[in-house]
C-alpha cells in the first residue's frame, strides 16, 4: 500500500537548508528510491531480477534501487540530495522538490489512476452532491483532497460547503465503520475495503478525472543533462520490466505474482490494483501522455490547488511562481523559474528501440 501521499511545507524547507539535490557531475554510481504502490511494483522486481542491473551495465553505471517505508520519507530524501531520482505523484513533485528549489525532471511516466482514488458515502443511492454540509475523512493536502476538490467543482460545490477531517490513512478504514463518520476519501487498498462494507455508495473516483493524478520516476536535472545514460539505462529497465509484466504468458503472470508478494497481496489483489491504474506499457502511449494538450492543462489545475493550501512555499505570491516545463517547449506558471521538466525524449527513445 502506498502510505500517505501527504504534501508538506516540510520538505520544501528542508530541502532550501540543506540541499538543491543531488550534486551534478559526471559519475558512475547512482541511487533511486521508491515506496509501495501499484504502479511501482516493477521496481522492486527490476531489481530482484537484476533488471536495473543489466541495463546500468550496459551503459557502465551501477543503480541501487532503494526502497523506502514512508512515503513523504522518500521524497524528503531525495530532495535533501539523497537520492537520484525518487517515485512520486505529479502532485508531490511540484510541491515538494520543485517548490523546494530543486531542480527535477519526470523521467518516466508510468501510470495515471484510474479509479484507485475514490470517495464513499454511507447510505445507498447517494450522490457527491450529499457531501453539502457533511465533514468528510481524509489525509489532509494529499491526492485524495485534491480529488475531493475537483470532485466538489463537478456539482458547483466548493471545500467551504464541506468540513475536511484530517485523518490518518492507517484510521480511515476503522473510521469509516463508526457511526459519527459518513464519508471519507482515500486509496486503493484501502478504497476497496471502505467500498465493501454494506451499504455505501462511491460517489467520484479518478475514473471522472483522468490523467490527473500521475505516477512518476522523478530525477534530478541537473544530474540526468550530465549522465544521460543513467536516464537511459533506467528508462530501458523499465520497459523491459513493462514488457514482462503486461505479457499473457506464465513468465508475465510470475512477475505480477512476484509484485503481489513484495506488496503484501495475493496476485487477485494486485491485479484487481491495476485495473484501477492506467498503466503505460508501451513507452510510445507514455509519451503520446507527456506530449499531449492535456498535460499542461492538467499541471495548472494542480499548481492552483496547491497554492490555494498553502503548498508552493512560504510567500508565494501566485499558483505560477514555479515554472513547469513540457514538450515542444511549452511552458506553464514561471518561464525564469522552471523547477520541474516533463522530458519525453527518453522514453522516446524507448519507443524508438534506440536505448
């Protein structure tokens, strides 16, 4: 399960005192990190399977591939420098490394959800539009009230019509069985075990916004322009694993078996997660994604939802302070200040057979 995706001032200050990432130079040995979630899964069986270790060699790098228990822990520690690149959320990687100056580039695009996120309400038959005047369970400033506040917009409700009780993804569950709790917001696995207890209606899921919240393998820029091929040899990696995994054969349905293991599921549960994950198998749908209309449009929606909480840095005068970069250089908030880089080129390279 992936642990809170919890967004916090925290980390951009951190990340100001400490560091501005990791130091760029040309080297051969390098670090990512990850945590556990559907659409990360094939990290840990890349490097169980010396996936990530056949492709570093092939271009004479070595990669450690880190997993970290906490969430919010491993963006935190990339950003402090402590890592290379990290998985995490369009959402996080804004407001967090990028609003804490450093620097990063979306490597990979692997997944959008696509119904992994989701909010419920006791009674059968309701509607969002019931959510008027009610409080409502989630973690507070992740993806979750995000999807809150985008599902309120869609019935002309706003936050202020509702009551945010903040609440810790390991009590929302047990929560949600009690009598004073009517509604929360939260994640797959959780999602599925809220859903199934009787009498309970899921009002909004990603499913109504898709593309909006994405996963991402986030590098730091400055280190990818001088080791190319550490994006390269991660990025071959990758689709090697997607590959395996997607495939209709005993080798594909041991890998997603492996997957469920190393996640704490049985292989039912885990492919039941990626139903609700719009995975990017193939780099060439990954980067139609990365280069459409959409995504901007998309990274605008966010940057004005983090800045309205309070998630773009301290005195941030406007959701455009941080500037974001896209294909066909296209450009979103601040053009002097771009922090974070939806770069498709290496998993064109991918489409293209040319890593």
């Amino acid at each position: 399960m992936r642990k809170p995706r919890l967004l916090t001032l925290l980390a951009a200050t951190l990340a100001t005192s400490l560091s501005l990432g990791a130091q760029a130079a040309q080297k051969d040995s390098f670090s990512v990190c990850w945590t556990i979630y559907a659409g990360w899964m094939p990290w840990e069986y890349g490097a169980a399977q010396g996936i990530v270790d056949k492709w570093a060699k092939k271009y004479d790098i070595a990669i450690d591939v880190v997993q970290i228990n906490d969430y919010v822990e491993s963006i935190n520690q990339y950003t402090a420098g402590g890592f290379d690149g990290c998985t995490m959320t369009n959402m996080d990687a804004l407001t967090i490394p990028a609003a804490g100056g450093v620097d990063s580039t979306a490597l990979i695009v692997g997944d959008f959800s696509n119904g992994n996120d989701g909010i419920v309400l006791k009674g059968e038959g309701k509607t969002l539009a019931d959510l008027k005047g009610q409080p409502i369970n989630l973690v507070e400033l992740s993806v979750s009230h995000y999807l809150l506040a985008r599902g309120l917009e869609s019935v002309g409700l706003t936050e202020r019509d509702t009551q945010v009780v903040n609440t810790s993804d390991a009590d929302l569950v047990a929560a949600f069985a009690t009598r004073g709790v009517q509604a929360v917001a939260t994640w797959n696995p959780l999602l599925a075990e809220v859903v199934a207890q009787p009498g309970t209606t899921k009002v909004f899921d990603s499913t109504q916004i898709p593309g909006e919240i994405i996963d991402l393998m986030v590098v730091n820029s400055e280190t990818l322009q001088d080791n190319p091929d550490f994006g390269k040899a991660l990025t071959g990696a990758w689709y090697e694993i997607m590959a395996t995994m997607s495939a209709d054969t005993p080798e594909g349905e041991a890998a997603r078996e492996h997957m469920a293991e190393a996640s704490g599921t049985d292989l039912a549960g885990y492919e039941a997660q990626l139903a609700a994950t719009r995975m990017f198998y193939d780099a060439k749908e990954a980067v139609a994604f990365t280069t459409s209309a959409e995504l901007p449009d998309t990274m605008r929606k966010v940057a004005a939802f983090s800045f309205e909480h309070g998630l773009l840095g301290q005195g941030a005068p406007d959701a455009d302070v941080i500037g974001m970069s896209f294909a066909n250089e296209q450009t979103v908030g601040d053009s002097a200040n771009i922090q974070l880089r939806f770069d498709p080129r290496f998993m064109q390279m991918a489409a293209d057979g040319e890593l």
